[in-house]
C-alpha cells in the first residue's frame, strides 16, 4: 500500500527484440522508487524472469514482439500477429493502469523518438494524461543513439510530438562521447526539453570472482546471436588467448534448440551457459569480453576497464550497434569486427590486436545514470 503523500511515476516500455530497453528501464523504475517514489512499470514486450525491481510494482500488458531482426512486424506470444482486438485491448489495459495509478509523472521510454508500431497505444496515453488534473509531467526517456531515419519527415514528426506533449527529454548518454544530436538531426528543435543524464549502467562494488582472466562472450538478449556464439568457439583455437577459459553465455532469447547444439559442440576450456546476472562482475575479472554493442553491455564493458572485440548487430536498417561501436574504438576502447564479415579468422585477429592493446584505462564516462534520472525529475515534479 502506497503513501498517499508519494509522488507516483508510471513508466511505459517496449523491448522487441533484446532486452537492454527493460533493463533500463527497471534501472531507472528502481532509482525513482529509493527516491521514495511510488512507481509502476509497465512493459509490453514478453516475460523476462527474474527482474530486480526494488521497491518499484510491475505490470504487464499482453506481450507483443518483433516477428524477426527486421522489426518490420510484430507477433504476439503465440507468433500471431496482433489484429484489431488485440491491439484494442492493449490499449485499454494499460489506460486502465494509468488511472488506477494516476501518476503525477508519466514516463515514456524510447517513444516518441521510436515504437512508432505503437501509437495506437500510445497517443490515447498522452491524450489522456494531458486531460488528467492535476496533470502529469510527461518525460520521454531515450538512449544515446536512434536508428538511422533515412525519411527526414520521420525526425520532424518525432520532434513535433515531442514539443506538443512532453516536458523533459532525458538523454542517457554522455554529449562528450555521443551527443544527441549525432543520430537526431531535429536536436536544436527539442534542445529545452533535453536532460542528459549520462549512461544508465551498473554502479557499485565489484564481484567476488579476483581476476578468472576468462574470455566472456555474450549475445545480449540472444534472439539474434546465435552466429556470433558458434563463430567464437571456432575463433577460440585460433587466437592467442586458447589457452583461456572461454565462458559463453546466451540470452534468455536464444532458442533452445539452438542453445543445446552450441553445448554439444562445446569442449574442455569452453563453457556454455544462459546469461547470468552476475555478468558485470564477470567482466571486472575477465581477460576480455567479445560481444554486440548494445547498450548496456557497452557500459558493462567500459565499467570493467575490459580488453574488448565488438560485433555489433547490423540487420535491415539497424545502424545503432554500429555507430556505438565505432565511438568505442575511436577512443579506444575496443576493437570491432563487422557482423558480415565475421568469420573464425577476423574474430581470431580482432581478440589477437586486442590482446596486444594496452589495457583500457579507468574510463570518464558517466554510468550513474539512473540515479540522475531520478534526481532530475524529483526537482521536475518539486518545482
């Protein structure tokens, strides 16, 4: 039962895919909620067990996902596609948790910079919270990098929605690596609205693991690094670092069947495993991490000061992978090898030039950005 003195924040989100966009925001639902938030987290997208939350409440709506890498459809749990019904009863859920909750702050993660698939949804929110009294401070919360938009009208749209019904754009990125306006060129616009946060990472002491010197290879969410997994056991008897432990690890998303056959293939000095929650501190202790550019595994990796090779996801129209990437290894933080050009050898010789690096040096980058988040919109709702 909430205090009815709380401030009560409602976050809406939609993973696709990965999972980075949920973990994000249960990061950012668990720094409102030690601010003595009442907060409610509502995401769309499928199931993910064993999220951390803190004192922060969850809901789900009935759960739609990307049908492939292309983002082009969306299919429900049972692989259909979503027709109207569904999509209308979605959409009343979730206004029913908006007035049940009746938020004073109404978060809204990617949107209106992506998730255009869901404005069905999503405008009879803003719609809605715009005829509350009293009205709530809308706030779109957004990652470092947007996908490419090669239709200009696209970016215009997003600003206008932007300057129409939101009060905040928080920015979790850090505008001395990777300004916003790098991948949104509608960026002077919305220029008052935006809050950079810095990254929103893992903060804390370390793991408990010393220094294991373990190559970790990871896949994130695991829906599309099935290539990426199998290319590295080849690469391990390749590369200079054979003579380590190679951990890998897949997401919750990997299908079984393929998650069983890389385990077949695996032998002495290789390990393979679902992802583990412990992974960040796996990092501080690794010799190196082999991996996507994903949002949040990027941080892990600049928070662990690890030697890095990144792959970075690259499917149909998906450029937010490879602009990070390429961030990453201008300052030299990490080594990249292209997805259509991954191969036992070029992996091989990226983790080889990596290994040969120098050691990343503690980095200036920001990753307490979830707690900024949630100092910002406190002074937002108290002023």
């Amino acid at each position: 039962m909430s205090d009815a003195n709380q401030v009560r924040a409602m976050i809406w989100v939609q993973h696709l895919l990965g999972i980075g966009h949920l973990r994000r925001a249960v990061s950012i639902a668990r720094a409102l909620a030690d601010a003595d938030f009442d907060v409610l987290l509502v995401s769309g997208g499928m199931p993910l067990k064993g999220l951390y939350l803190g004192k922060a409440k969850f809901k789900q709506l009935p759960p739609l996902q990307a049908a492939d890498a292309t983002f082009t459809s969306l299919i429900d749990a049972g692989g259909r596609e979503p027709d109207n019904a569904f999509r209308a009863s979605r959409r009343n859920r979730l206004l029913a948790l908006y007035r049940e909750h009746r938020p004073h702050v109404l978060i809204t993660e990617m949107y209106p910079f992506g998730r255009r698939q869901f404005a069905s949804e999503m405008l009879p929110l803003l719609e809605v919270a715009h005829q509350s009294r009293p009205k709530p401070a809308i706030v779109a919360s957004v990652r470092d990098i947007l996908t490419e938009r090669r239709d200009p009208a696209r970016s215009r749209e997003m600003a206008q929605l932007a300057l129409r019904w939101y009060r905040a754009v928080l920015v979790h990125s850090d505008p001395e690596l990777i300004p916003f306006e790098t991948t949104f060129p509608e960026t002077a616009r919305i220029s008052h609205l935006i809050r950079y946060t810095g990254y929103v990472g893992a903060v804390g002491p370390g793991g408990p693991y010393g220094a294991s010197q373990e190559v970790i290879v990871s896949a994130g969410g695991g829906a599309v690094g099935a290539h990426l997994l199998q290319t590295a056991l080849e690469a391990r008897e390749l590369s200079v670092l054979a003579d380590k432990r190679w951990r890998l690890l897949a997401g919750p998303n990997l299908p079984r069947e393929w998650f069983n056959a890389l385990q077949r293939l695996a032998h002495d000095g290789v390990i393979v495993e679902r992802a583990r929650n412990d992974f960040p501190a796996l990092l501080e202790a690794a010799a190196m991490s082999i991996s996507q550019a994903g949002y949040n595994t990027v941080l892990d990796v600049v928070s662990a000061r690890v030697r890095a090779v990144l792959i970075p996801f690259a499917g149909k129209g998906e450029t937010e992978q490879s602009v990070r990437a390429e961030h990453m290894a201008a300052a030299g933080l990490a080594k990249i090898v292209r997805e259509d050009k991954l191969s036992p050898e070029t992996l091989a010789a990226a983790v080889d030039a990596a290994w040969a690096a120098p050691a990343p040096e503690e980095s200036e980058i920001g990753v307490a950005g979830a707690g900024k988040s949630a100092k910002i919109i406190s002074e937002m709702v108290s002023a």
